[in-house]
C-alpha cells in the first residue's frame, strides 16, 4: 500500500463532501471505480487505517474531516458565567419565542415515518439526511435489542396507532444473510410484541389487539429501503466474502453467491438522496404544506401576542 497514493485519494475523496466520513466510508470509496486502489480484504482495512492514522499525525489529511462514532464522551460541566449573562440568554429567548415556535408535523400525516438503521457509524449520515423531515432515526447495531423494540412500541407507536396513524420503519441494514434477515425479524417482533403491548394496555382508546395486523391498512409496516442487490450493482460495490459460520448462510448463498456487501459502501451523498427520497414516498404533502402554513401563522400571532402585552426589551 502506497502511502502517497491513499493520500491523495483521500484528499479528493473528502473534497467530494461537505459532511465528515468515517476511515471505514473511506476505505471503501477508495477501494471502488474510479480508485479501485487495492482488493478488500481485512489485512487491506487494517493496512490503510495505520496508513490514515500517520497521514493524520503527519498533517497529510485533515482529521477534523474524519468523523469516530466508536469512540465518545459522557458527561461534563454546564452552566453560566454569571446571573446577569443567563437572563441576557432568557430575554433573547423570549425575544425570539414566535421564530422558535413549532407544530408537531407529523401529528397531522396518515402515516407515521422512522428509519433504523444497522449500522451505529452511519447514525449522523442518517440523521443529517433527515433532520428536514424530523424523523427519528434508529441505529440498532444489529439486531434490535428487546428493550428498544420495546421502548419504541410503548413510548411512540403506540401513540401514534390510537391517533389511526400507520407505523412506517424504512429499514437499512447490509446486504448479507444476517443484513436481509433483520427486516424479517423486526416485522415479526413489532407483531408479537405489539400485541403483547395492547393486551398489556387492554385493547382500549380504539386499538384492536385481534384484529390489530389482519386490518385492511395494517398498524405497521417494514419497508426494506437498503441494501438492495440493484443498489449493489447500480453503485458497483466492492464485496467481502460472505461468513460460512452464519447459520442463514445457505440459503443466501443459493441465491447471491458466496459474496456480500455492508451498507456502508455506498457512497455517501447517494446514500443519503436514497435516504430522503424513502422518506419523502410516505409523507402526503398537501397535509405537510397546510401544517407549515398554519405554524406560520401561529408564529405571526405569537408575535402580536408579545406585542400586546408589551413584552418588549430595551436593547441596553
């Protein structure tokens, strides 16, 4: 591995994005066309990780351009410098409460719209994508957990099926027989645990725990958004060998070959545009712009509200 070589095809790699990447997103747009600089192998990542750690040490790359989701911090001091300087940031508050003023715009869509994702390194790729549509995102790091299925049916979907609101999970996860498996696993789970979760609540404010998934419109649904085998071939990704020690194996390799592919490759921007575009396919937008309209009105009649009651502020 040239070191000189990665460089510079890092460099241009960066300078193609405004967001951070992480080494394993760059190791896999220098691995793909046009660079296609070495094969994929795991001596290869650990190769080019060593090389990217000097690079940075050496000032060759710019590490504030490199993003580390394993790594992060917990706690810290907060506060202010003085009484005077927290009622300075109270007043501007105030001063700007209409421009703050928001609706909830989901409450008034048919459907309801998460996105969980596989991977935890590509949580900030995901968010960024959709933070324009407020829209949780979900990295479950594999399988999801009980707890966070959970946590996810009682604290939010519940809600939202007692509103008459449809559930929609767009999922992504790799293209390998544990990856394709994940979709399955998380619609059989929402089934059981949801209704579980009803029975536990009695059935009542018009949710129907017998009838809650043979409904002509089901509560739920899991849309497979990412990684396709279209998308493995549109993006041309570079494949690692699939692991003969997942018991789901077989039945993969039966139908796609002995290779996979991590979510991971897709390059970045097209990954995020693929993002929105799942997204958007759910969101019914005469409802979204008459939901933007009247936040806009309220946040005018806010103002006038302030002006009423003369809550004013002398600049000083």
């Amino acid at each position: 591995m040239r070191y000189d070589e990665v460089v510079e095809a890092v460099n241009k790699v960066m300078r193609e994005y405004t967001m951070r990447l992480t080494i394993r997103q760059l190791y896999y747009r220098i691995i793909s066309p046009p660079y296609q600089l070495f094969a994929n192998t795991m001596n290869n990542y650990k190769a080019f990780d060593k090389v990217m750690t000097k690079a940075r040490e050496r000032g060759h790359v710019d590490w504030r351009r490199i993003e580390d989701r394993a790594r992060g911090t917990i706690g810290g001091d907060y506060g202010w410098a003085s009484p005077d300087a927290y009622l300075d940031e109270k007043i501007d508050e105030l001063k700007n409460a209409a421009d703050h003023y928001t609706r909830a715009i989901w409450d008034n869509q048919p459907q309801y719209v998460e996105v969980w994702v596989e991977k935890d390194a590509l949580a900030t790729l995901f968010s960024q994508a959709v933070g324009g549509f407020r829209v949780v995102t979900f990295p479950s790091r594999g399988y999801s957990s009980f707890t966070k299925v959970m946590e996810a049916i009682i604290e939010r979907f519940m809600e939202r099926w007692k509103r008459g609101q449809q559930v929609i999970i767009l999922h992504f996860s790799d293209h390998d027989p544990s990856g394709l498996n994940m979709s399955q696993d998380l619609f059989n789970r929402l089934r059981d645990y949801g209704v579980q979760a009803i029975s536990d609540e009695g059935g009542d404010e018009g949710i129907d725990a017998e009838n809650k998934f043979s409904h002509e419109r089901p509560y739920f649904e899991i849309v497979r958004c990412a990684l396709t085998y279209d998308q493995v071939q549109q993006f041309q990704l570079a494949s690692n060998p699939t692991k003969s020690a997942d018991p789901r194996s077989k039945d993969y390799v039966a139908k796609y070959g002995d290779k996979c592919w991590e979510l991971d490759a897709v390059p970045p921007d097209s990954l995020q545009e693929i993002i929105r575009r799942s997204v958007w396919q759910f969101i019914d937008a005469d409802l979204w712009k008459q939901t933007r309209e009247t936040m806009e009105k309220e946040q005018q009649q806010l103002r006038e509200k302030l002006v009423r009651l003369k809550i004013t502020f002398d600049e000083e």
